[in-house]
C-alpha cells in the first residue's frame, strides 16, 4: 500500500540523499528503498544516450527482476514498449491508464509485465538531459485505476520534484560530457559562467563584459536552467566538467 500522503513532501528529499551511490547496484538498492518507503511496487530510471563514462551509452537503473529484464530484451520489447514510445514524446506525466490498449500486443506486453510482479498501474515523468537526451523517470503500484490517478493527481508535482532530485543524484553519478559535444549554451551566457568561474560578482562580470549587471543575471539563470543546476555554483562545477567553459 502506498505511503500516507501525508509524508509525501519527504519524498524528493529522499531522493537527494543519494549522493553517496556511485553504481548500478548502489543505485538500485536506493530505488528499492525508496519503494518500500512510499509503497511502490518498483521505480525505473531510464536515460537515453546519456553523457556517461562508458561513452554515451543509455543508463538504466531499476527495480525489475532480473527475470523481466532478460524477457523484455529477449522480447525486443524496447520496439513496442508503450511506455517508453510515448514517454519519449511528451512533456507531462504519463499515466499508464492513458495509454491505447486496442493493440493485442500491448496488451500482453501489460499482461506479461504484470506476471513478472509489475503494478498495472504507473506513472512515467519525461525529462530532457542538457543535450536534449531523453530520461524517464517510472513508478508503479498494485492498486486500483481510481486510487491511482487520484494519488497522482493530488501529488504530481512532488513525484515530479522526486524524480528531478534522482535525476540530479544519477547524472552526478555517472555523467562526463564527451568530448566535443556542442555547447547548449550561448556565447554571453558561457562568457558568464566563466567569469563566475572566476569568482567575479555579476556586477562585476557587468563591467568587464560591457553589460548591465540585470543582464549577466538574466545569462546566469539561463545557463542554470539550460545545465539543469541548483546553483551558480553548481552550474560551474557542470560547465567545467564538460568541458563548456575553461579556466586554466
């Protein structure tokens, strides 16, 4: 049974007390955790090309059996997954309940699921990593279709916030932007990280780059945004680990 609404808002904090995790089976045993903690029946993170040590590869993170994970690639289910195909395509959260299910094969690929012990009932968070990769954040439950949409509806924007904060915790993890790869940045919105870097105030930064200090703020947020960091000091530390900006 899924945990007391109540306790809800320690769900995204519970998320940022990954830190510590730096692999796949840390990673793992911290989604486990997370379920049995709020309820769930499994939590899946899924990363599309993912700037990552091993080159770029897709990171996957979850709490499937390893049983279900052999059967989906034996399967080639990544062609006809509904959750994936369409977590991909949109922007909000994606209830499972929401998904077409006229086509035989998705249906057993629900009924499959379900016989390896994954809740019917799910939801999928899609995010864009800063060089437009996609990442999936999904939950899943065994409960009833209304006592699910009604738990999501009333907590959506903390399970977004929780998968967000996960997001934070992998890609810390295992992020490294390859070599190369175009900046998302622009040229004045780099120039301000960089002088950030620098230890230079935005006034200060203002008056060397010949703007206005509203401006080199305005630059400064863009690029947290863009860096999806929570800082001016974590937008740095993003911008020189891959490579965006240089100050040697």
């Amino acid at each position: 049974m899924m945990r007391d609404p109540t306790s809800m808002p320690a769900m995204s904090q519970f998320a940022e007390t990954w830190s510590a995790a730096s692999d796949d089976h840390t990673m793992a045993d911290c989604l486990r955790a997370f379920c049995a903690e709020f309820g769930f029946s499994h939590a899946t993170y899924f990363g599309t090309r993912l700037p990552v040590h091993s080159g770029g590869n897709d990171v996957l993170v979850t709490t499937y059996s390893s049983d279900w994970i052999s059967h989906y690639v034996s399967m080639d289910y990544r062609r006809l997954d509904p959750v994936l195909s369409l977590g991909s395509q949109v922007m909000a959260p994606l209830n499972w309940a929401d998904i077409p299910r006229k086509d035989p094969a998705v249906r057993a690929f629900f009924d499959e699921a379900a016989a390896f012990g994954i809740g019917q009932q799910g939801l999928t968070v899609p995010m864009k990593g800063i060089f437009g990769n996609t990442i999936l954040f999904s939950l899943n439950a065994h409960t009833g279709a209304r006592e699910w949409r009604r738990y999501c509806t009333t907590h959506k924007h903390e399970i977004v916030r929780t998968a967000k904060a996960m997001h934070r915790e992998i890609a810390n993890a295992y992020s490294r932007c390859p070599v190369g790869t175009d900046s998302p940045l622009s040229k004045r919105e780099v120039e301000s990280l960089y002088w950030a870097a620098k230890g230079k105030t935005a006034w200060e930064t203002a008056k060397i780059l010949g703007l206005t200090e509203r401006t080199v703020s305005f630059y400064l947020k863009n690029s947290y945004v863009k860096l999806d960091a929570a800082s001016k000091a974590h937008a740095v530390a993003i911008a020189l680990d891959c490579g965006l900006i240089n100050t040697g």
